[in-house]
C-alpha cells in the first residue's frame, strides 16, 4: 500500500465497486492510511512511545435494507473481501433499501499543514512532554501522581460508493493530554485535567505551561473545598460544562437512529415543538475550522454541514445518516461517522454547541442570592432524556459573587425540564476537544462548546 499512488488506489476501489454494485442496491468502500505517535508519563515514570503505521479498509453493502460489513487490511484481499460483503447483505435483507439520495462527488481535501509533526523527532517530543510533567509533579507537595501524554496522528481516508463518489481525505490531529490527582491531609482526593487539539499544527503544544499548571492548581484548590449542602438551586455552568451538557444530554438525543427506534423519543422530540427560551440556539457544525469535528465529508460521502438543533428555542432538526434520513424522509445532515475504517458509521455529532446569548457573567449571578457556580465536568451519565453530572469544581455564589469552593457538585434532571429552566444565556462562547463514545466506537474526536448558562431549579447532590 504505501508504494502505491492515490490514483492507484481508487482505481483499485472503482474497479472493485464496478465489478459488484449490480448485485446489490448500494456498495461503499472505505481505507485508510495512518501514521500516528504518542509518548505518555504516568507520574515520575515514562511509559513509553509509540510509532504506528496502518492500513484498514471497510466495506459495507447494502440489499433489501439489509447491511454488511466486512473489514480488511490490504488491497491484495479487496476482491473476495468485497464479495463476502455482497453476499452477506443479500443473506440479511428482506425488506427494502431506503437511501437518502446524495450526489456523487470527487474531491481531494488536503490538510494545510503548519508545524508537520512527523518532522519532530521522538527525543524533542519526549523531553516536551517530560517538562510539562514536571510541571506538574512539582507545583505542590500533595500532588500524588500525574498523567500527561501527547500524541499525533496523520490520516488518509479513501472512500469510493456506487453512486459514483471518489473523496480522498487528509487529517492531521495533535493532542496533548495532562492530569494531576491529590491527596489531603484526611485522605480525600481531588483530580485535575487539561487537554488542547490542533488539526494543522504541532505548535499548538508549545509554550502551554500555564495551561498544564492549570490541571494541578484545579485539583489542589479542590483539596480546600467542603462538600456543597444538597438542595435545588439557581445553577451557573461555565462554557465547558455547558458543551458537555447539550453534547451529553441533548445531541446524543437528537442522532436519528436513537430516535427512529423510539417511538417515546418521537413524541417527544416533534421537529416544530418549543424546547427553551427565545434565546436558545443549539448548532452542530463540521464546518467550523480547526476543530476535532470539522470535516469536509462524513463517512458516507455526504458534505459536512452547519445545523440548528434548536433556532429561537424550538427544535428544528436532527442528526442524519443517509439510511435514517431516507427512513425518516428528511435530508441527509452530513452526519455519518466511524471511528476508523475497519468500523461502520453511525449517526455522530461533530462540533455541538449552544450560541452565545447577550448576558454578561457579572449580570448573570448579580442577583442570585444562593447558588451553585459548576466547572468543569469529571464524568456523568445520560438515560434517555434523564442526566447526572459531576462537576470537577464548584463554587457556591452569594449575593451576587461567587464565594466559597464546593466539592461533590453532582446536577441531576431531565433535559427537556432543564432547557426550559434556563433563563439565561451568556455573552461569552469556548469550544473544547473531547472523544465521544457510542457502539463500541469510543474516542470519536468531537469539540463541544457553549457559553455560561444560569439554571433555575437544578436538583444538586453533595455528600
């Protein structure tokens, strides 16, 4: 594979499509050629470094509604592995193929590159990333173990169907990873993290040590704080635990394949129905440069879009694939992701967020006499339309400030209850990288973002 042009190899996949897209109502042909490094500390340890290089590719058929999938690992393989595919699709279906139309498209989108990380040696990235675990290991005395890793990862993607499409796709992503857990005096322990992504340049890793500071600091400071007075309060999220709420709570809800399948979800998530405030914008866009859900093109072909999951507080879309947008005979949204390859796409989000609005943070708490100010998120749950999440600091808010640490911030509720709760929307706006896991595709490189949301009525547990 690596001796082999990129004309070659869609001549390759086109040949392979030509010869069996007559036996079945849709063929597509995914591969992928990757190139990635990472280096990881774990406390004063190095754990080690990784170079791969790997080829995977994925086919999947469809007949009489029936899929197939069926993976492989070289070009050599692709003709019999194409007509395990055939076969095994003609085996499944019964019903009948419903395909949103997509147009057929030939394009070829490189990745413009500042900082190539491939031209960074192993010794330069290693003694990068052993500086900022430094930082953190000696930043305080309570500090009990630190991890920090950094990685890079050059991709690209070839996809070919039987509609006619030929998209070659460059992806770069550079990421740095750094945490810090620490232990107090009574035994408690507190954890704090920080993370930064690029998609064109490896120069996004340097001269961050504030930020990597940052990651201790938030996890001592958690050391000082008593644990909040359960209650319902008045509840301010800032930017990034706002994006993991409308990524978490409400995008997972909007993925049309959950929907189709759940005739409560139908009912309850009717396109037209009013869901919050006027003010209450919520997008997913894989236009937006520079971001771990930016693409040009899903996973089916289809271009990456800008949509209103709610305009003006009423709910005006959904996430699509080609199969549950021509299901549900709406358009197909540019939604179709895998993880790699040797994966089958499913209905994704890409960069989820809630708009800015147009209050200050100062005019949002003013008039709070007690409240709860939620930072951060350490891990949650979703079921259905009910969440809870642990927030990685708190503070409470009284008399219009923001006061006193808190720890065990947990919020609970329902989503379509606390859309309708929010009663104010910041001026301000921060998107996040993340990785989002579903079907057994965990990771999947997402960005969530929002700005500072007040809450009314927020049921918060402490211990």
């Amino acid at each position: 594979m690596t001796t082999l042009t990129m004309q070659q190899v869609t001549d390759a996949l086109k040949g392979a499509i030509a010869a069996h897209k007559a036996a079945v109502d849709y063929l597509e042909i995914r591969v992928q050629q990757s190139e990635s490094t990472s280096l990881a500390f774990r406390g004063a340890q190095f754990d080690g470094s990784n170079r791969s290089f790997a080829l995977a590719g994925g086919i999947r058929a469809c007949h009489q509604g029936g899929w197939s999938f069926v993976t492989f690992n070289g070009l050599e393989e692709l003709g019999d592995r194409v007509a395990d595919a055939v076969s095994q699709a003609k085996l499944v279906g019964k019903e009948s193929t419903q395909l949103a139309p997509s147009g057929a498209i030939e394009d070829y989108v490189p990745v413009e590159i500042k900082t190539d990380p491939r031209t960074i040696s192993l010794k330069e990235k290693r003694d990068l990333l052993a500086k900022y675990n430094q930082i953190l290991l000696d930043y305080d005395p309570r500090i009990q173990t630190t991890m920090a890793s950094i990685s890079d990862s050059f991709v690209t993607t070839y996809f070919v169907n039987s509609n006619g499409s030929c998209i070659i796709q460059e992806r770069l992503d550079v990421n740095g990873r750094f945490g810090a857990i620490a232990r107090g005096e009574n035994g408690v322990v507190r954890q704090g993290f920080e993370s930064l992504n690029s998609r064109c340049d490896f120069d996004v890793l340097l001269g961050i040590e504030d930020r990597v500071k940052g990651a201790a600091e938030r996890a001592i400071r958690q050391l000082e704080a008593k644990p909040v007075k359960g209650g319902q309060y008045t509840v301010v999220l800032d930017p990034y635990l706002a994006g993991v709420f409308i990524h978490e709570a409400f995008g997972h809800l909007s993925e049309a394949d959950f929907v189709y399948e759940n005739p409560k979800m139908q009912e309850l998530l009717t396109i037209g129905k009013p869901l919050g405030i006027s003010q209450l914008n919520v997008i997913d866009d894989a236009t937006l440069p520079d971001l771990p859900g930016t693409m040009k093109y899903d996973d089916e072909g289809v271009p990456g879009q800008r949509k209103y999951l709610i305009k003006d507080g009423v709910l005006t879309q959904r996430l699509h694939s080609r199969e549950t947008a021509g299901k549900m005979q709406e358009a197909p949204t540019g939604n179709a992701r895998a993880l790699q390859a040797s994966y089958p796409p499913l209905v994704r989000m890409t960069n989820t967020a809630i708009e800015p609005g147009d209050t200050p943070f100062e005019a949002m708490i003013q008039d709070i006499k007690e409240g709860v100010y939620a930072v951060r998120m350490i891990g949650g749950q979703t079921n259905g339309e009910m969440f809870t999440f642990a927030a990685a600091e708190g503070y409470m808010i009284r008399d219009g400030k923001i006061a006193e640490p808190v720890s065990d911030v947990t919020l609970s509720g329902n989503v379509f209850q606390t859309l309708k709760d929010i009663e104010a929307i910041g001026d301000d706006t921060l998107y996040t990288n993340g990785g989002c896991g579903k079907g057994g595709q965990g990771g999947l490189p997402v960005s969530v973002g929002g700005p500072h949301l007040r809450i009314k009525n927020v049921v918060v547990g402490g211990r």
